[in-house]
C-alpha cells in the first residue's frame, strides 16, 4: 500500500471526511461559515496546480452557510447540514451553466437537478461544478474550454474521467466528497486513479433528472469519497427518484451496510476484459496490486477462485446508446464548431446509429442480464453462482497529461479501450459496483479494484468494502497537499 508520494496525514490538521464534518457541525466544535470557507480557500490554492473547479459558488456558499449555521444553531438537523461538497458540471445547479466540459456560451439552468435537490434538502452546500471532459466521452479530464485537470497524487498525470475533477477535488481534500456521474466508468476510473472510493449504483439509484435517461441509460450518479462510510452517507443523501423518471429501484439503506459484516461470500477473480479488439491486459503493476487485493479477501475468510463472466458481445449493447447520448448532448450546443473534433465525430456517428440501431441495442439488455445474471447466486439461494465480481478497474495506471492529445477519434477510442477495459459493460447492464483502492506503482500512483455485483446489490458490495477497509485502511494514505493548503 505504501507509496513514495504518500503523506500520512491522519492527525487534526488533515481536512476531515464527510460523517466527520457533519459531526463537527451536529456537535458545535465548527460553524458551516468556517467549512465552507475552509473550503472555498483551498480551491482557490489548488487552481493553478489541479485545476479541479469549472465554476466556484464562493458567494452564495458563504451565505448558505451561513443560514446553515443560524439552523444548528436552533437545534436543525440533517445528515449534511452545513457541509461543503462539490457536484460535476453535468449537474444542473440553478443560476449556473452546465458546460459538461463544453467551450462557448451555455444558458444558466433554471432549476436544480433533482440529484441537486436533493443534496439542498440534506443541508449541504455547494461549493463549485468539477470539471468534466466535454460531454463525459473520455478517461481524462482534458479540454480546450478548460485546459487540464491533474492528479494530486502527480500533477504530471490525470486523474482520470470523466469525473476526474470531482476526484481531484476529493482526493487532494478541497470537499470531504463530491459527485461524479458514470456512464463507462467516469466514477469508478477516476477513484482508481486517485485512491478513492466510487459508486456506480443501480441504474435509477440517484436521479439523473432532467436527463431521466441520460446516453440511454448507460449513465448514473455517483458518489466519490475517501472512505466507504462517506460515499454510503453521500449516496443515502442523495438516493430517489424524481416523477419523470423512467427506473425507480427500491430504496437501500447505504450508511447502515457500511457498519454491517458481509457475511463469507464467494468472489470470482475475472482478469480477462469483454473483447475489445486491442489484446487489453492489466499492467503488471496493476495485476500485483489487484492480486494483493484479492488475498486480503481469501484472509477475511471469502471464497476467491479465478472464473470467466461470460460477456458476448456486450459492446453491441454499449456503442450504439454511447454515442446517441453525446450526439443527444452534442445537438444542442449552441456553437458545435467549438466542439473537440472527436466529439463532432462521435456526433454523426450517433446520429447514424440512432433509431433502430439503439432500439436494437436496449432490446440486447435482457439477454445481457440473463447470461451475465446466470454467473451470479440468486437471492437467498445457496446454490451454485458468485456473490460479487471482482476485476481491476483499469487495465494500465494513470496516464500521463496529454497522451490523449492530437488523435483522430478512432485512435482515441482505440486506447481508452486499451486502458479501460474492464468498467463499462456494467453500465450497459445498470447494475452497481464501487471501485476500491488496491495501492500504488512503483512510481507512487494509484490503482483501484472493481467489486460487481447483480441487480440492486449495493447494500453487500458496500459491506464487503466496508471490510476490506477496515483492514487494508487506505484512508490513512493522502497525496502531498497542494502549496498553500
């Protein structure tokens, strides 16, 4: 777990997690005003190094907190009142543009997302919008309209994407937590790269209205968190559904499976990727730390055996919804010119493969869900089948700032297939899964683990990493705080 970047930084000047900085203001020991300014002071030292803000609400953070104080202060609680957290900048906040990593001059939403809502009605403030890569298309966070988000852990490399701005922000404790949205990763491959802790969950989990069926399903919300506790308390938070939409999953209770046992539990080590065309494997690196990983789960008493999920060609389900969602997107841009090249590319390719094509795709699902569900344990049977799925999240760490820059489309899908094989396939099926952090390279940068599971299986895979923490303890790693925080 060790790492040559790592500073331990688990004494009271560390900035504190999301249940810690909620507890803090229940209790007194701190006002929202000083959070939230806390905060806003951080973001602000860390521009010119991680660049991990697309806008900062600096003002109307202050007075919300403001008011949040006034509402501790008569005896109001609630499970986020008073804490700054960030949101990405697919998320509809009134009175700000959604430039979804987009260039040019976007209106302001005239109304929260539901997700937005939500976290308003648990008290939290929010303090900025991440950065995104334009339209949610790639594993980094990069773009003409923004220039480059960078990893704490290295500035030299990304943090990933497409919530690389949320994960920067969380993992270099600007906010103790942050949502990211994943629509073939964008949550889990960002928190492998910046050792944090991603939920993908269940497809309809948290509202992603007004996008009720954002890229056809393929995208969720999620949160992104250093430890499982925080993540479980952000996605209770925010967990519900708004009238319009389409999949309303029956609720969980996150923070209450974080402090429960999971029980032994037999876990299937998947190293193959579905076929992509380009031989992906895992990095060395990153097989050593997943297998390192894996005998963690063997100790505390799990079945761990290798086994092949059985895929097909899921990626016939996957392209056709991906690129009719960024053409969807990419449509209403009121200048497309100022649009990457590659995302006008993604563009006429979607709108060719709309219509039948992505009716096709979606029809696809459940055959998807009975060949891929055949490899899991059914619900309170004891019979034959897997609890959980567990893979690298991504094939190769990090890459560096850049190594994306001038390729056609095709060359630029052909790498992040090569580099992130493993993540999107459980988008095409809407199932959850949360990444975990499995350590370091040699050169002291992250990578992370998956933990799949079956339909609405949030509450064991929450669980399982709750214990796999509890003993590997990866909270008490951080990156080298940014000059001036």
């Amino acid at each position: 777990m060790s790492s040559p970047h790592t500073v331990e930084t688990t004494g009271p000047a560390a900035p504190g997690g999301l249940a810690d900085s909620a507890r803090e203001l229940a209790e007194g020991r701190a006002t929202s005003v000083e959070q939230v300014s806390a905060a806003l002071e951080r973001i602000e030292a860390s521009r010119h190094r991680l660049n991990a803000f697309r806008q900062v609400r600096a003002e109307a953070a202050l007075a919300e907190a403001a008011e949040a104080d006034r509402r501790l202060a008569a005896g109001e609680r609630l499970p986020l009142l008073g804490v700054p957290v960030a949101v990405k900048d697919d998320t509809d906040v009134l009175g700000m543009p959604t430039y979804f990593g987009c260039d040019g001059d976007l209106p302001a939403a005239t109304a929260d997302s539901e997700a937005v809502r939500r976290l308003r009605a648990a008290g939290a403030v929010i303090v900025g919008k991440t950065n995104a890569c334009e339209l949610g298309q790639w594993p980094f966070t990069e773009g003409r309209a923004f220039g480059a988000t960078r990893n704490p852990w290295h500035t030299g490399h990304t943090p990933g994407g497409s919530s690389g701005g949320s994960a920067a922000a969380v993992a270099a404790g600007l906010v103790p937590a942050a949502l990211g949205s994943d629509g073939a990763g964008s949550v889990r491959i960002p928190a492998a790269w910046t050792h944090l802790v991603g939920i993908k969950p269940q497809r309809g989990r948290i509202s992603v209205h007004p996008y009720s069926d954002a890229f056809q399903g393929l995208t969720v919300n999620g949160p992104l968190a250093r430890t499982v506790a925080d993540a479980a308390l952000l996605l209770d938070a925010v967990a519900g559904s708004h009238p319009d939409d389409p999949y309303r999953p029956p609720p969980v209770a996150a923070a209450d499976a974080a402090r429960r046992e999971p029980g032994r539990l037999r876990i299937a080590l998947a190293w193959r990727p579905p076929l992509t065309l380009t031989g992906s494997a895992p990095h060395p690196e990153v097989r050593r730390a997943v297998l390192d990983l894996a005998q963690a789960l063997a100790r505390l008493g799990h079945d761990v055996e290798a086994a092949r999920p059985r895929y097909g060609l899921i990626g016939l389900g996957f392209v056709p919804r991906a690129t009719a969602g960024i053409a969807e997107l990419a449509a209403r841009h009121p200048a497309p010119a100022l649009l990457d090249p590659r995302t006008r590319s993604a563009l006429r390719t979607g709108t060719r493969l709309g219509g039948r094509a992505v009716r096709a795709a979606r029809e696809r699902e459940v055959h998807q869900h009975r060949r891929i569900g055949a490899f899991f344990r059914r619900p309170q049977s004891r019979g034959a089948g897997y609890d959980v799925l567990l893979t690298p999240t991504t094939a190769l760490p990090p890459p560096p700032i850049g190594r994306f820059d001038g390729l056609s489309a095709w060359r630029t899908d052909l790498a992040m297939a090569e580099t992130c094989p493993y993540a999107w396939p459980w988008n095409v099926l809407g199932w959850p899964g949360i990444n975990v952090p499995a350590g370091f390279t040699s050169a002291g940068l992250p990578v992370g683990a998956q933990l799949l599971g079956p339909s609405r299986s949030e509450e064991q895979l929450i669980s399982l990493a709750a214990q796999l923490e509890a003993d590997r303890r990866w909270y008490e790693h951080r990156p080298p705080a940014p000059d001036g925080i």
